[in-house]
C-alpha cells in the first residue's frame, strides 16, 4: 500500500477513536438495539471515510459533524424499520453496564456534558419534552407524532418549538461543542 | 427578527429531523427565500446540535472497530494499487476527497472560535441543516466505486457478477445485509 492510502487509513483510524464513543451513545439511544446501532455507526463512519471532504468547519465541530450525520442515517435506519417497537428501552443502568474501562479527561468531560443537556431536556415541560424526544430520538414525523399523541400537527410543531427555544436559552452558544475535541 | 413568518413553527420540526422526506425539501426551498426562518434555524440549531450529545455513554464494541477498519484498509489498498488515477476520478466528481481529507484531519479537532463561526454562518447553517450526508455522500461514493471499477483487473480479478464495488462493498462484507433483516424491532429508545 502506497504511503499516502496508508496515511488516510490510520487518519481515519484516529478520527473513528475520538469519536465512535459518542456516535454509539448516539445511535444506541436512539435505536435502542445495539446490532442496529453498531448497523448504523458503521454507515456513517464509511460515508466519512469515503466522503471526507465534505467537513466545513464554518459548520461546527467535527464531532458536531460525525454526530449529525449519525442521526440522519439512524433516523433513516428507524424509519426504514417495518416494525417499530415503542415501548421504552430502559436507558438505566447503561452507564454502568457499558462504560468504557478509561476514564479520560475528554470522556469525563462528555458525559458531564451529556448530562447537563439531558437535565435541560427533563427540565423542559413533559409535552414539550416528548415531541422532541419522539421527532429526535424516535425517528417519528410530526405527522406520525400528531397521531400518536392525538393532538393536531400545529400543536406538534408549536411544542417542537418552545422546547427547542428554552432549551437554547439553558445551553447557550454552542462553545462547548467545541471544547471537546 | 424583523418580521415572522407563518411557516415559522415548521423550523423546530426541520431542525429535529421530524419531516418527511418531501415535506424537509419544500422547507429547504423556503428556507432558501425566507430570511426570517433562516435566521431562525441558525438560532434554533444550538439546541438541535446539544442533543446529539445527550445520549447516555454507550462503548462501541471492539469488532465493529474491526470491522470498519478492515473495509477502510482494504478500499485504501484498492485505490491504491490504482495508483495516481485513483485519486483523478474522486477529485473530478468528488472535489478531492482525499486531499481536503488528509488536511482535515491533519488540522485540530478542537476549533477555536468556531463556535463565533458558527453564530455567523447561521444562514449558511439554515439551509444544509437536516441532511449532512445527503447530496455528497452518494456522489462521491459512487466516485469511488467507478475507480474501483476501472481497477478490477488490478484488485485481483473480484470483478465479476456486479463488478468490483459489489466485491468490496462494506456492508456485504460486514454482514450488515442480514442483520439488517432481522432488526427490524429496533427502539427508539423513548422514555415514554
């Protein structure tokens, strides 16, 4: 192999390392399954591998940037899905039972940042907190969303909204996106 | 904001990814002659981007490591035993995949003074927000793909049936296809 496919490869190698962790979380909350979500992350990471160009960092973080895109395709994958069960997975005790073994600086410093945001989240009044979970996190249409929660689609969107709006005044500027490398 | 437009709640559902498919480019081509809404999706998008990170901790396993990398490696190698034509065809249709790839990461991770970057590029943000890998991704795969095509002699003869990108396709490889199939109960994950 060539010094230069070399060199891209172990890149890449790096770039998976610091940011396959979150993306899992990500595509793991998600889609509730980890054979999916391993389904998912790979997806991303190959469209990265294959696509690196694309990263504008007038866009935001890199890690903003694999995670976005990782959403997408898990949204696809949900979406794709024939049957989706919605029930809640039980999101308690994963920490524990999938923590990673280092506890590094930056890994300590997501997961505080994980759970500020998550706190702002429950914060949020409960209609307006399940529109967004069920529309980011669920893969669901407004229009899906409407008729799950028997209100009409303005409703919805107005929910969307406010949520999003108060959750913007908590976090602030998006600085800490960046502090995270 | 100087004024409001009445299309201005659907910028919560775009930026939370709760659009269909042709409801997301009708909003797009608004966005694209509404100014208000596009100031209001720059705004907005600090929320959207927070919750990317609000996942619980979850560890990838290691085989999945393995094998990404091996597909990585092993499409690196084809392109490389392509030789400098590899990287002709990808820069014709992909605009340099790979020399703005090796920049890129040859750069630091964390961006200093992105996040004012960000804030003045929110207009830039309102219109390519919900679907970052949708129009180059496939574009420059399909880039890849001919220049393994055009290489298959050289990638040791795999080139038969579909033609050497099925031969290195990662998810054939990886076996995604058939968990694929069997996944279909995925969760969302909701708690409620």
């Amino acid at each position: 192999m060539q010094l230069v496919q070399r060199a891209e490869a172990a890149a890449f190698e790096v770039v998976y390392d610091r940011h396959a962790g979150a993306a899992f979380s990500l595509a793991y909350r998600m889609c509730g399954a980890r054979p999916l979500a391993e389904e998912v992350v790979q997806e991303a990471f190959l469209s990265i591998w294959r696509s690196g160009a694309r990263y504008d960092r007038r866009r935001g973080s890199v890690r903003t940037w694999i995670l976005g895109i990782t959403h997408h395709r898990a949204i696809d994958a949900l979406r794709r899905g024939v049957v989706r069960n919605r029930h809640r997975a039980s999101d308690e005790g994963i920490e524990e039972r999938f923590e990673a073994g280092e506890r590094t600086d930056v890994e300590v410093a997501r997961r505080e940042q994980a759970l500020e945001v998550r706190g702002a989240l429950e914060r949020l009044p409960d209609d307006q907190r399940r529109a967004i979970e069920l529309a980011y996190y669920g893969g669901f249409t407004q229009s899906e969303i409407a008729e799950m929660l028997g209100v009409p689609i303005g409703t919805v969107k107005g929910r969307m909204r406010l949520g999003m709006e108060k959750l913007r005044g908590v976090l602030g500027p998006p600085a800490e996106a960046e502090a995270i490398p | 904001m100087s004024e409001r437009c009445d299309r201005r709640d659907t910028v919560g559902a775009y930026l939370l990814g709760a659009l269909t498919e042709a409801e997301r480019r009708a909003f797009e081509t608004h966005l694209a002659d509404c100014a208000p809404c596009r100031e209001d999706a720059g705004e907005l998008r600090v929320a959207a981007d927070a919750l990317l990170l609000a996942a619980p901790p979850v560890s990838p396993p290691a085989e999945l490591r393995e094998r990404l990398m091996e597909t990585v490696h092993a499409e690196a190698a084809v392109l490389s035993a392509a030789g400098p034509h590899a990287d002709s065809a990808p820069r014709a249709v992909g605009s340099g995949r790979r020399g703005r790839w090796r920049d890129w990461l040859e750069r630091p991770f964390a961006l200093a003074g992105a996040a004012a970057a960000v804030a003045a590029a929110g207009i830039a943000l309102g219109l390519g927000l919900g679907s970052p890998t949708n129009s180059g991704g496939t574009r420059t795969v399909v880039a890849v793909r001919t220049v393994q095509g055009a290489v298959s002699g050289v990638a040791s003869g795999r080139a038969s049936g579909r033609g050497a990108a099925s031969a290195v396709d990662p998810i054939a490889r990886s076996g995604v296809t058939s968990r694929r199939r069997s996944s279909r109960g995925c969760n969302p994950g909701l708690r409620h």
